[in-house]
C-alpha cells in the first residue's frame, strides 16, 4: 500500500457506520500535512479530486474486504472545495447492476454536499 492510501486510511475519524442493507458512512480529517494536499495549492490547500474518488475506494475496500479497482468515474460534480482539518463525511452505497459493481458516493463537509459521483469498481487481482 502506497502512502497516500495509508494517508487515507490514517485519516478516517471513526468507525464505518452502516445506515442501510448497501450503505456505509465514515467521517475523514485530512490533516494540513496530509500527502494529498502536497502542490495542491501552495498556500491555498485544497482537497484534489483524485484523493476524494481513492478515499471512496478505500473505504469500499474496507467495508467489503477486498481490493478494488477504478474502472470508471460517472457523473462527478465537485461543489465545493475540501480543506485542511475539515470534518468530511463519505457515505458510500454500492450495488450491482447489470454484473457491474457501482457506488454512489457523496462527500459532505458541516452537513453540506462538496462533492458527489459514482464510481464503477472491479475487484482486484494483486494487492496494492
């Protein structure tokens, strides 16, 4: 596992919360030092994309037991922006549908919606 899904990991402020059948929720702080925030912008830390999509993947990873991969990103609509310290919600609900794993994913910052999107996931072969 590389460091920035150990970042991830180390990150989650709770336990995984399950809210229904195919549903899980768990919070994040990203603190200013965070690998993700590196470059991203000097001076003006943000949250980038890529790091909210892998932390909805790891937390899949961890509420199904097994190493997933990115096949797709669909319908992604980044609201607003995530910053250092902040309290971050995922609440991640995955379902097949026609043999495709998908998980609708939303990030929340003080009950507001940052960041909304579905991924597509495939289980994955070697570890990460």
């Amino acid at each position: 596992m590389n460091a920035l899904w150990r970042g991830i990991r180390a990150s989650a402020a709770g336990d995984i919360e399950r809210t229904g059948p195919e549903t899980v929720v768990r919070r994040y702080r990203f603190a200013p030092g965070f690998i993700g925030f590196s470059g991203h912008f000097p001076g003006n830390p943000i949250l980038p994309a890529i790091v909210q999509v892998c932390a909805v993947v790891s937390l899949a990873e961890e509420e199904c037991g097994k190493i997933l991969r990115l096949a797709a990103v669909r319908s992604a609509k980044f609201l607003s922006p995530i910053r250092p310290d902040e309290e971050i919600s995922i609440r991640c609900s995955r379902r097949i549908d026609s043999g495709r794993d998908i998980c609708d994913a939303t990030l929340s910052v003080a009950g507001k919606t940052s960041a909304a999107f579905q991924l597509l996931l495939a289980e994955e072969e070697a570890p990460r």
